[in-house]
DNA sequence: TAGATTGTTAATCGATTAACAATC
DNA sequence: TAGATTGTTAATCGATTAACAATC
C-alpha cells in the first residue's frame, strides 16, 4: 500500500467496531444490514460508514445495504483475522495472566505460546496450558518459534528492555501495557494499551461536564 | 463549561500525556520545558502542545517556556487528578484483580474501597486490603459509600447489569473493560477500554504496512 | 417498475500547521 | 538590551456531513 492510498488512522480505529457489531448481528441471525441502521448500532453516521467501507471496495448493492457474513468477512480479512498469531506474553503478573486467561483473543487467531517474568515464584507455573517461563529464554524461544506478537505487561522500568529483547528476535508488531512510549524500529508496530491515560481522560469528564458528547 | 467554550476530545485524549512526561522531568529535577522540547519527548508539534494548553490558559511565559512543575499542577487540575475517587469494581476474575493491584491508580487518587462477584469462591478473598464481596450487596455499597466510579470488568454479558445498578444507585462514571457498547443515562460519563479493538487495529497494521506513520 | 440504498462527489466543518508580533 | 519562546491569528490540510445520481 503506497502513502497515496493509505487509510487514515481514524477509519482503521473504527472497523474492530464494525466488526463486533457484524458478528452479534450474524448470531443473532440478521444476514442484512443497511448504512443507517449499522449508524444507530454503532453511532457513527449513515455517510461516515458508506465512506469508512468504500476505502476498501464496494461492498454493499444499492437498495439492498450489506450483507452482514460477507461484510464482516471482508473486514476480517482487512484486519488481519483471517489468520493466526502466534504471540507471547512479558511480565506474568496480574495483568499479564488477566490477558492470558482472556479467551477472546485466542478465539480471534491469536494465540498465546508462553509467558516470561523474571519472579522465580511465578516460574514454571501454567496458566490455562501456557507455561510461565524464565525471561532469560524469551529471546530463543522468540527465534525458535517464529513469534510474530509480542505483548508487555511488565512494570514500565522493564518495559524498554523486554521492547529491545523483542526487536533483535524478529518479532513484528508489539502490544503494550506497559505506561511508557517505547522506542523501537520503524519496521515494528506498536499498540498501546495506556490504562492511566484512559482513567484520566475519564476523570476529566467527571469534573467537567456530565452530558458532553463524546467519540 | 458551556456548548461553544468545549475543548475538543482530541485535544483531551493528549493532556494525560503531557502529564505523564512532565512528571517524569519533575523526577529528574528538570524545572523548566519549552514546547520544542516536550515536542520531542511527546511526538506531537510544537504548534499544536502550545494550542493545546492555550485552551485553558497562558501556562508560559515568552523566552521562558513552561515551568514543569507548574505546568504538571495545572494539568492536574484540569483533568481532575487534584482530589481522590472512590471506586468499586464489579468483576473480581483476572482483569478485576489486575486492576485492583496496580498501584498507579491509587497514587493517582483512585481508592477501590471494594470488589463484587458473584462466585462464591471468590466472596470473602481479599487482594491486598480490597475485599470481594457479594454482587448482591453492591447496589447499597455503592449508595452507603457514595462511590464515584465504577470498573467494569465482568464478562459481556453481565456488563449492562452492572451499568444498571450503578445507574440507579448513583455512580457517576463508569470504566468499562467488557467488549460491550453500554447504554446509560446522559449523565453518566463512560470510557471504555475496548482490549480487542486495540488488539484489532495492531494487527490491522501488521498486514497492510510496517512503516505506518500514526498517531 | 417503484422504492430503497449504495457509492461518490461536493460542501462544510474542525483540527493541525505555519507564521509572527508580543513580551519575558 | 538581544535572544528566545510564547500566545494567537491565518493558512492549510483532512475528516465529516450532505446530497444525489446510479443501480439493484
């Protein structure tokens, strides 16, 4: 994809939303959906969906709207979900077996391999079937096992040194927990998860207004 | 605040940053920060940090800069980080533990005074000095303790519940982690942490690109 | 066919960047 | 004072909304 076409990092942020939504329509065995009535479940415009879909073809037929399983397969494949993961978690604390023991992720394709924290109390213990193992072997069990995600829930004083661990084994794309910016190559994507920038974007709502409309 | 005085949620979403790194310089003993510096520590221009700020107010001075400390102060204020909270957390399984352990929030003025499941197993552990209790009791704790906010981190599917009682019983903002769009009152401010969508978006870009600029 | 709804262009709105006078 | 950097206005850029012809 060449910088000319890329899609804006907003519509991105929204197609999860368009997905979920998709897949509760399909259980519920609505196989149709029109722009206006995916706006009233998701809250964005009729016109902010036909242009956030039309970035990645036509996937609708005039007066008729979309069909729910071949809309929500195409924004499958879009993001990435028509394949699996294989992952691993750094820091095995509570947050990181909170992550572990989530089994959405694992039902999207992304599966956990192993765990590492550098606690020898927590080392050897098994989550669901995932092993806590000793940091010290992250980096070869990385290479060895071709890891394609990495995830951080460390405390952020060891989230930069699991970031450069994870960069010099080839591992592609970075999901961090960790409240820090990580610096890492151009080439390795990083999503943050930043808890405490949320709580205060929260906080700030509560002090200042009650009804203000939001994203 | 009134309608046409609104600083724009974007601009929001950016101040628990510039909080962030304003309080690591404190650590370091640096008092004083132009908007050329913070632009190099946050990401964002110069131009756009010195609009950001100037929504509500000259924190600088010409030839000067800003002075961090008051600067972080200010911050603080405006997000609301200049009292404490009390909170309560429905959901005592992993995510609920995470939370109630990391002692970010607390130093940050975020008080859980107690957890809720309705496991059995659960009722009566405590994590650190937080007990779980019985979901059954939540409505009158909440009432009894005036709680301020409420986390979220049930499975979907009890998530509207809880919304629910924490509407009636009066709680004024709701930190939810379940993967569920939550219908309350206008009055009640939501923010939610949606784990997929984030996960979603990071593996959007593995596929389509690796030197992506974003946000 | 008539009605419905998309895909897409044009208009509007809002956010970011650039520029510079004010001033410490 | 001279240099530095803010606060703020203007210009640009991008995202959202509106409108409607195309078409199922």
């Amino acid at each position: 994809m060449d910088r000319e076409n890329r899609v804006s990092i907003t519509v991105i942020r929204r197609l999860p939303k368009y997905y979920r939504y998709l897949g509760e329509l399909l259980k519920k065995g609505i196989n149709r959906i029109s722009s206006q009535e995916l706006s009233k479940l998701t809250g964005f415009t009729a016109s902010q969906i036909r242009q956030d879909l039309n970035n990645f073809g036509g996937f609708g037929q005039q007066g008729y709207g979309y069909n729910v399983e071949e809309l929500r397969n195409q924004l499958g494949k879009i993001l990435g979900l028509d394949r699996t993961y294989k992952t691993i978690i750094a820091g095995a604390g509570n947050l990181g077996q909170a992550v572990a023991n989530y089994r959405g992720f694992e039902e999207a394709g992304f599966k956990i391999l192993a765990m590492f924290d550098k606690n020898p109390k927590l080392i050897g213990l098994k989550i669901r079937d995932i092993e806590i193992k000793d940091v010290d072997e992250m980096e070869n069990f990385i290479r060895e096992n071709n890891i394609d995600i990495g995830i951080i829930t460390t405390p952020k004083e060891s989230a930069q040194d699991v970031a450069d661990i994870f960069m010099r084994s080839g591992i592609r794309g970075i999901w961090n927990f960790a409240p820090a910016d990580l610096k890492v190559d151009d080439k390795v994507i990083i999503e943050n998860v930043h808890l405490n920038e949320s709580l205060f974007t929260l906080s700030y709502f509560l002090k200042n207004e009650s009804d203000y409309v939001r994203d």
